[in-house]
C-alpha cells in the first residue's frame, strides 16, 4: 500500500515540506535571535519543534501513509517515553530543592 | 519473492477495522516490506535512546545549582564583523534538513525507477552529512581548545560538557553512519543490483536518515534553544 502511495506522489510535494521546515527553523532561530524569555520562548520553541517533527515523520517517512496497524506499533510505545519526561521533570526539580536545602550557605 | 508489490490482497480495509483483521486475522501483521518493517522497530529502539540521553540531560539541568553557560553565545559566529548568536547551529540545521529533502526526493525517483536520479540525489545527500559532520567536527574542537570538558567547564554548571558531547557525538555517530550506508547503497543503486529486488531499499535507508534529521530537531530545541 505505502509503495503504490509513495509512486504517486509528485516531487513539488518534498519541496514544498522543505521550505516549511526551513521557515520554522527560521522561526524557531528568531525566537532565540530576539532573545524572547518565559512561557513564550517556550510555547513557541515547542510548538515549531512539534510541527517540524510532524512533517518529517508524516510526509519524509511516509507515516501518515501506513496502515494503522504500524502506527500504533511505532506510537504507542512512546508513551512509556512521556512518562518518564513527567517522572524526570518532578525529579530534577526535587534534586534542586534539595540541594538548595542542604549545600545553601544560610 | 516479490517484495516490492502489496504483500497481501487482504489489506483491504482502512482505519480500525483493518487494523483488528491485520492483527486478528491468520496472516502476517505488517503489509510492508520486512526491511522496512525492521528499520521501523530499530528507530524505535534508537527513538528511547536519544529520548533518554535528552530526559538525564534535562535532568541534570534541572538539578544544577550553578547557572548553565551562555548556549547561543558559545555557538555564535562573527561574520563580516557581525555577530550573530547561534549562527553555527542555524547553518548546521539548514544542512540537515535539506539534505532531508534531497533523499525524500531520491526515494520518489527510486520507486519510479529513475537510477540515475536516485543516485545523484543521494550522493547530494550523503555529501550534505558529512559537511554536517565537518561543521560538527569544528564545534568540538571550538569548544575542546575555548576549555569545555566532559567534567567542567569556564562558564558554569560542569553538567554542560557531559551532556553536550554524550548527545551531540552519539548523532554525529548516527550522521556518519549513515553517510557511509547511504554511500554503499547508492552504488548498488547505480550497479543495478535491485532492478529484480526493487527499489525499497531507498525507502528503507532514507526512513533512517530522515530520523538523524528528526532527532536534530529535537536536540536543536532542547539543547541550543533552552
């Protein structure tokens, strides 16, 4: 199915992806280039970062293509990855509070 | 034997109807090429790696006590007397992601059975990751002569050094890698040794190098840009 699919695909498709993913690239620098701080460089950062991601996988590998049957095979395991981003984020900030606790001069 | 053809008749249905007769019915699960199938599992494998280098890095971050050093000055180039911060990173991006482009395009002309295409664009892509790799060879030996080490640093928080080389030399091994393996199948493309086979190992090798890119991506925004 995916190889029927991927011969069908006209080549202004991939450059069209590439010059999405260069202006979020672009964006993702200016965010950094104009020194913006708190929870928006955050927001923003993650937000390109997302969509860049997606454009790989979704048209440069061909996922959204695949039958559901490998997607999930590939996307649910990386739920086991999110939680231990959650897990780790509590954890860092716990070491730091402790630390402050006891290394903290006064 | 014919591998690059549906495998199987059956794969009929769409959605989740179809997923619960690939996985229930008496067949084999996967209607893709087994290459293919294989690779998917291996960058899953590598997807929990680097998502664990990047979970003990944030980690540590978090944890540090001492402040984390400037990151987009220490990667900032003077160009014609201008500084621009983060400029290194930025070009190096900018390679990645076309080179990304260039072997999206090489496994359109494979399947269509354009050799010569798929070979051109994919030494193009190759060429682009090792320049990718040179730029990164640069940024090491920058930061090794400016007193950066897996141990300290001039800055601050030591923890920079470590995850700084740990992360970014475990991708420029996947870079170089895939250089290489991009290298031996273009010129197996070119010999002609999958006119019978067909053309999914382009796929097959280019789902790889679309995921150095896509870690890339990840790195940029979580050790460049925080």
């Amino acid at each position: 199915m995916s190889d029927t699919a991927s011969e069908q695909h006209p080549i202004g498709i991939y450059l069209k992806i590439w010059l999405l993913l260069f202006a979020l690239s672009a964006c993702s620098y200016m965010v950094d280039y104009f020194q913006l701080q708190g929870y928006l460089r955050w927001t923003l950062i993650i937000i390109f970062m997302l969509l860049k991601a997606g454009l790989i996988v979704a048209i440069f590998m061909h996922f959204q293509w695949e039958r559901l049957a490998l997607k999930y095979t590939l996307l649910l395991p990386t739920v086991a990855v999110m939680v231990l981003i959650a897990l780790m984020l509590i954890e860092g900030d716990y070491t730091f509070a402790t630390r402050h606790a006891f290394f903290d001069p006064g | 034997m014919k591998t690059a053809e549906p495998v199987n008749s059956d794969y009929t249905q769409p959605g989740v109807s179809g997923m619960v007769s690939d996985w229930g019915a008496d067949k084999q699960a996967f209607d893709v090429p087994w290459g293919k199938l294989m690779m998917w599992i291996f960058l899953l494998s590598d997807t929990f790696i680097f998502s664990i280098f990047l979970t003990g890095y944030m980690n540590v971050r978090l944890s540090a006590t001492e402040p984390w050093p400037p990151v987009s000055e220490i990667f900032a180039l003077t160009v014609g007397g201008v500084h621009l911060p983060l400029l290194l990173i930025a070009i190096m991006t900018f390679i990645l992601i076309t080179s990304s482009g260039t072997m999206a395009m090489a496994v359109n002309y494979a399947y269509r059975g354009d050799r010569r295409r798929t070979v051109i664009l994919m030494a193009i892509t190759a060429v682009l990751g090792a320049s990718f790799v040179g730029l990164q060879a640069f940024e090491w030996s920058k930061l090794i002569h400016e007193g950066v080490r897996p141990w300290g640093n001039p800055w601050g928080a030591a923890q920079f050094g470590s995850a700084f080389f740990m992360i970014t030399g475990f991708h420029g091994l996947h870079v170089s890698a895939g250089v290489i393996y991009l290298a031996i199948i273009a010129r197996k493309v070119k010999r002609g040794d999958y006119e019978k086979k067909g053309y999914a190992i382009v796929e097959i090798s280019g789902l790889y190098w679309h995921f150095v890119d896509l870690v890339w991506v990840f790195i940029f925004a979580f050790f460049y840009l925080w």
